[in-house]
C-alpha cells in the first residue's frame, strides 16, 4: 500500500493543470447539470441561469451527506457505485419533506460518469459535475448532488492561493423554505497532512468569508476538513461557524463516537496515525441543526475477487472507502 501512496502522489502531481481560467481566492461560475428534458436517460445537459424559486413541495428539512471516497484505491467505479446504492439505501428511509444534498471527495473521471448516468442520480438530482473541466487537477476532485426539487441559485467554486493540492471550495446557492430563502451550501476538501505553513487555516477563513455573505439566509459546510492538528479543534469558531457535532453533544477526543478516518484506513495507516474527526460539518446564519451522525462504516466491494485485492493491499476488509461520511439535517 505504501508504494501504491507514491505512486497516487505522481499521478496526481502529474496531472496538476498549468493553465486555468479561473481567477483565485474569487468565485468562478459553472454549470450545473440535469436530466435531459426529452426524459431519456442519455446522461445531463447544463443549465447555465439561475431557477425561479419552486413553490413548496412540502419540504421542511435539508440533509446534508458528505464523503470521501477514497482515489487511491482500485476499482473506482465499483467503489462509487456501492457508495451510491448505500447512500440510496439511506435516503430511502425518509419522506419528501426531507430534501437530499450529497457531497462527494476525491471522485476521479470514471465517478463522475457513473454518477451522470446513474438512473436514480437522474431521476432525483441535479449534479455539479459531468468531467474535470472545474478541477485544478485532472485526476480527483470534488462533485456535489442537488436535491431536483431545490431551485438552484448560483454554482460557482473558489479555487484557494494556498493550496499545494489544488483544493476548493465548491458553492451551490439554493432558495430553501416557505419564503424561498437563499441558503449557501459548500462542499471542500482542505489541505491534507500537516505540512508548514499550514493552509486549512486560511482556507477555511476564505469559505467563512462567502458563508458569511450579506444576502445569504445561511450557510452549510461539509467535506474532509484534514482535521489532525490543534489549531484545526477551533477552525469553526475562529470562523464564527458552528460544528455540528459538538452541537449535538459530541465530545472532541471521543474517538468511539466521533472519528471518521482511520477505522477503515490500511492497518498500518491506522497503527501510525491512529484515528480523528477529519469529517465535519460547519453551519451558520438561520439555518437549525436538527440531528447528526456518522454513515458508510462497513460498506464493502461487492465483487469477492475485487474485496480480496483490498484486503492484499494491507486493509482489514474490502471496503470502498478510508472514510466514514457525515450527515447533518437543518431546518429554517
């Protein structure tokens, strides 16, 4: 697995993109994508202006699911794919007041077409992504899944100065509620290791800086936050935000009920590093915190002979991903 780390790190600088359009530290507009309107299922087709707000579809609740799905890893395709069917699995257990948000991290390109032409992603979402054109790097990045029955406002990301991993973070503007309040939804995946100077701080501080904007109702953050030095224990209030599971009682050094990376990380991953809280969800403005919790621990490879390939690889079993997602459920 160690040599498998290397050369993912290569692949990765190898594919970083020397020339982009994109301003930094500043908003860069994107589309986003929806099923084709002849209703076939031929993958999505942009939308490029904003959409009127929708007139209520009896929705009162907003949930939020964020994971990282680890790039490294073999078979991406099969991974993503389980990933999604458990997160179907998941949404299914819910009515249609509840309104369904995924953030995805570390997707390469075959993901992002699996997700385009997933016919459950077809039917219930509006997707951010169709291909690497929005990345900073060309192999893996970050992707976000809208709820069809939100109106979408703006897509734009905001591509970080300080980054040695051409990070962002990815905004979608939805209109949410009776009175179609503008709530700002961010997807990131900050700066990874504890390399000096550190660059979570400031990115985090840029992303504050957008949540915080004048017009914006409330704003929600989620992603891997690369959360394993002190200073990242207070990056939400240093940012006037507020971590959704300390506000539901979570204890910050309690490892059985708040960590999410490490527990299906390589064995000697977890040996070195142990395990944290990398995952989390940042909130403010009004927007109310209604519940929290992990998700996707033990959530497997289907396929025997590709779960085998896994565990050779130093892993305990065939799992798809080193990461447990987080999940946060707000109302106005």
């Amino acid at each position: 697995m160690e040599s498998r780390i290397q050369r993912s790190i290569q692949l990765v600088e190898s594919k970083n993109k020397t020339s982009i359009p994109w301003p930094l530290d500043a908003p860069y507009r994107q589309p986003y994508f929806k099923t084709s309107s002849d209703g076939k299922k031929t993958g999505m087709t942009p939308v490029t202006s904003a959409e009127a707000p929708a007139h209520d579809a009896g929705i009162t609740k907003l949930a939020i699911y964020s994971w990282n799905i680890d790039f490294m890893l073999p078979h991406a395709s099969s991974r993503m794919r389980a990933g999604i069917r458990h997160l179907e699995h998941l949404m299914g257990k819910y009515g249609s007041e509840v309104a369904n948000v995924i953030f995805l991290a570390e997707c390469v390109d075959t993901d992002l077409e699996l997700i385009s032409f997933d016919p459950w992603i077809q039917s219930n979402f509006a997707i951010t992504d169709v291909n690497n054109d929005n990345w900073a790097n060309g192999h893996y990045g970050t992707t976000t899944l809208i709820d069809r029955r939100l109106s979408i406002n703006d897509v734009f990301r905001v591509h970080y100065s300080k980054t040695r991993m051409q990070r962002d973070g990815l905004f979608v503007d939805i209109h949410f509620g009776p009175e179609a309040k503008l709530i700002r939804l961010c997807n990131t995946h900050l700066e990874s290791m504890a390399f000096e100077p550190a660059y979570r701080p400031p990115q985090m501080q840029l992303c504050a800086t957008f949540m915080h904007d004048t017009g914006v109702h409330g704003s929600i953050l989620a992603g891997d936050l690369n959360a394993i030095q002190d200073f990242d224990k207070h990056l939400h209030s240093d940012n006037d935000l507020k971590d959704a599971y300390l506000e539901q009682g979570g204890i910050e050094d309690d490892a059985q009920s708040g960590h999410t990376w490490g527990q299906q990380a390589a064995t000697f991953l977890r040996e070195k590093f142990g395990t944290s809280r990398m995952d989390k969800v940042y909130f403010c403005g009004a927007v109310q915190l209604k519940s929290f919790e992990r998700f996707g621990a033990n959530v497997i490879l289907e396929d025997e002979n590709e779960r085998a390939e896994v565990v050779q690889l130093g892993f305990d079993q065939g799992w798809i991903t080193d990461h447990f997602g987080v999940k946060a459920v707000f109302e106005l």
